[in-house]
C-alpha cells in the first residue's frame, strides 16, 4: 500500500484550518475516557455502543477522538475512530461476533448478523480503523463540519495507524445526503442481513468505506482543491 506521507499531513493541516473558522477550537484524544468525559458535557451525553466505556476499553495506539469546540470551549462536533486487528478475517464474520456482544435483540437475546456475509464484506483484512461517533450540535449543524470532520477522521487513521481499510455505518437518511460529499469511496444502502434484528441500532444501516490508498488520493483532492 502506497500512501504519501506529506500530502496525508498537508490535507490533515488544511482540514484543521477549515474547522477552525471563525475563531473555533479543535481539541484530540488519545484517551478514551477523556473523550467520553468531554461527550457526557456535551449535548451527545453519550457515546454509541462500539466506542463506549461500558462495552471496550481501548489502548491510546488504538483509539482517537476529536472535538470542535466553540470559543467559549462548549463541545459543538465530534467524531472519533478505532483501530482493530483482523488478522485475516473478513469483516463480516468480525461484526457477526463482534456485534453480537454489544446488540440484544427484541426477546432479549444476542442480536445477529446471518452467516450469509455480503461480498463487500467479504475480503480479508488485517488492521482497519471504525470511523464513529460523528455529531453536530442542532443549533449549528451543518454539512460543512461533519464532512470536514469525516475527512479528518479517515486521514488521521491512516496517519497513526497506517491501516488498509477504514469503514463506518449511516443510518438510510444520512445514505441519502451522499456518503462521497464525506471522503467514501463505498457506500451500500440497507447494507446486511440479520438473523436476530438489533433493539439499539436501526436494522437498515448503510456501510461506507475506503481503501488505505484511496484515503491517499483523498488527500491529494484536497490540497488540489485548496491550490
């Protein structure tokens, strides 16, 4: 995997700059429960169940979090990713197992994916970073800053970990806002199949993702287009 290390730091830079409009501040995390302290003061409340402390514990070589805050140093954004170590397996056998231990179902059992694993699904990784935890604060969402952020994510992971693959999971209306606007090369609607639909996700989650060297290319895009 070729991935230029400049160009990687240059759009990561110019990304930084963007969000840091208008007198905004950028914060990082290397701590997972620092991160979720700064999230429960904020009007997320709360992390989602693939990043939350109840569920993992993440080493710092693992985990990173960021924050855009306003000038007064109120958390307005956030998003955050996590590095896993596949070792071969496919992505869908991993989220089968994986899943099953943060998702009950309707009757209170485990929720499950079916064993028929989709071939997007399908291909053998090593270490691939989660992209998670995207939020805007209502009074200031904008497209703008979730997409910068997205962007930021997905370089960051191939800045620090050096990872082949990174992914994440939209609900169907953020699918129809168009995953590309977010740096995603990939994208599937209503993307798996369940055996036991889950209780705190929706059931007809998207998948998007891109590839180590297409997270390259991205960076190139976006120095391009800064020139």
């Amino acid at each position: 995997m070729y991935i230029n290390p400049i160009q990687v730091s240059e759009a990561v830079s110019l990304l930084c700059t963007h969000l840091k409009n208008d007198g905004l501040l950028l914060d990082y995390f290397s701590s997972q429960e620092e991160f979720s302290n700064e999230i429960e003061r904020s009007g997320k409340k709360k992390l989602g169940e693939n990043m939350c402390l109840s569920l993992n514990s993440f080493s710092p070589a693992c985990f990173f979090g960021v924050v855009l805050k306003s000038r007064d140093g109120q958390c307005i954004a956030s998003v955050a990713a996590r590095k896993d170590n596949l070792g071969g397996q496919n992505l869908g056998d991993f989220l089968r197992s994986y899943w099953g231990r943060l998702f009950t179902s309707g009757n209170g059992t485990a929720a499950r994916l079916s064993s028929m694993v989709p071939s997007y699904l399908r291909e053998p990784q090593s270490e691939v970073a989660y992209i998670g935890e995207l939020w805007v604060h209502p009074e200031r969402r904008d497209l703008k800053s979730a997409k910068a952020l997205v962007k930021l994510a997905i370089l960051l992971s191939v800045q620090l970990w050096g990872v082949s693959f990174i992914y994440a999971f939209l609900t169907a209306r953020h699918m129809k806002q168009g995953p590309i606007q977010y740096g995603w090369t990939r994208a599937y609607q209503n993307a798996l199949r369940w055996e036991r639909l889950p209780c705190e996700i929706p059931s007809d989650l998207g998948f998007v993702a891109i590839t180590g060297e297409e997270a390259s290319e991205l960076a190139g895009s976006l120095i391009a287009v800064q020139g």
